[in-house]
C-alpha cells in the first residue's frame, strides 16, 4: 500500500482564494511526523509545515495550515489567500517511528494560481 | 555553504557510460539522503546515511547503483553502466537531529541526468 496518496494530481485556483491540497497516508506505527513542502519550477524542495501525530493542534505557518484528521489519516494542507508565487508542486511527506531513516512522499499535486 | 549543493545541474551522458553525481551537505548535518524523481512523479527513495553508522539502501533499484559517504561529508552516487530509464533529478538532502521526529530535510537543486 501506498504510504501517502495525494489523489490531486493537478489544480487551479484563483489568486486571493484558498484552496485545499489533500493527503492521506498509510501507518500503523504509534507515532509519526507529516511534512509539507513546495517544488517551485526551479526544483528547489521547500519545506512548508509540519504536524507531529501526537501534535493537539492543527500547525499553522503564516499561509499555510494543516488540516489533520488523524482518525482519517489526512492531512490536508490549506493555502489561504492564494497568490501568483504559490504555483508550484506540493508535496506530502511522512517519517515513522520505526522506520525513522527515510522520508516517504506522495506523487505530489501541481498547484496553479489563476490572475 | 548555506545550503545543500549538488554537482553537476545537469549531466548528459550515454546509455552504458558511468556517471557519478556529488552532494555537499549543509555543514554539521549528520542525515544525507538521495532521493530520484522521475517527470512529473513524487521523490522515490535510494539511500541514507546516518554518521558513521551502516547506510540503508533499501532503495537503490539495482546493483548498478551505489553511493558513497565519508564521515559527515560529501557523497557520492555513482550509475554504472546508465540506461534511458535512469533519466530523472535526482536530489540530495540532508538533516540534523535526525532522532527528533520533527527534523525536515533541506534538498539541494537536484541533478537532472538524461540518458541518450
């Protein structure tokens, strides 16, 4: 099974809007982290948010929050007041406890803001 | 430097040269991954290293890939004898603190290998 899934292969929205960027990942291990980041053109990883699964609050980064449904296994991210910069890839990642060397990240979601 | 560096930006070679690809990771960290992202897909792990411990490369795809790493310096991911389907960015990235589980990863630009 795929670890994250990230359903939204492409997206658009218009500029000023939110949008909603969804994920959902796979595990069973009792802790976890969950990372964001952004892929402009240039192909730079940027790392955006993250929340911890024992985490009580949603994370928040200027922009940027995390809408997480642990029951779900979802972690949404949530742009608000899109602007032109925010086109991009965004990318879901995941490291376990008990797997803790590695990374996992979704097939990602391209991201287009419309003027 | 102030972040991750990787050389070369691009590389061009021919199916069945070798080709070796270099990562400088941010200084003092510890955790240096590679990863390989093909067009338009998600970063598919190859390798870490942690110090001076064992890497895990449970991800290198096959034995004409390795990667080197002394102490917490630069490494190195070698293809031996590329194929066209070796084509891709593949990025380096590197961590401190990797026991803490918030810890992100900084990438460098990537190198884009095209196999002709």
């Amino acid at each position: 099974a795929q670890k994250i899934t990230q359903t939204q292969p492409g997206m658009f929205v218009q500029e000023k809007e939110a949008v909603t960027l969804d994920c959902t990942y796979d595990t069973s291990d009792p802790s976890y982290g969950l990372f964001w980041y952004k892929q402009p053109s240039s192909g730079e990883m940027i790392f955006l948010i993250y929340q911890g699964s024992y985490d009580q609050q949603n994370a928040t980064e200027g922009r940027y929050s995390l809408n997480f449904q642990k029951a779900r296994k979802s972690a949404n991210l949530v742009i608000s007041a899109s602007q032109l910069g925010d086109s991009a890839m965004y990318f879901c990642a995941m490291r376990e406890i008990y797997n803790f060397n590695k990374f996992y990240f979704g097939s990602g979601t391209k991201l287009n803001v419309k003027p | 430097g102030a972040g991750v560096s990787q050389s070369p930006s691009n590389k061009v070679t021919e199916k069945g040269k070798d080709v070796e690809l270099r990562c400088d990771p941010i200084s003092g960290h510890t955790a240096l991954y590679w990863y390989r992202q093909r067009l338009g897909q998600g970063l598919e792990f190859l390798i870490y290293f942690q110090g001076n411990s064992a890497p895990d490369k449970s991800g290198l795809p096959s034995d004409r890939f390795s990667a080197e790493r002394t102490g917490e310096s630069v490494s190195t991911l070698t293809i031996q004898r590329t194929q066209q389907e070796d084509s891709a960015v593949y990025l380096c990235a590197s961590s401190s603190l990797s026991g803490q589980m918030n810890t992100e990863a900084f990438f460098g630009q990537g190198t884009r290998l095209t196999v002709v």
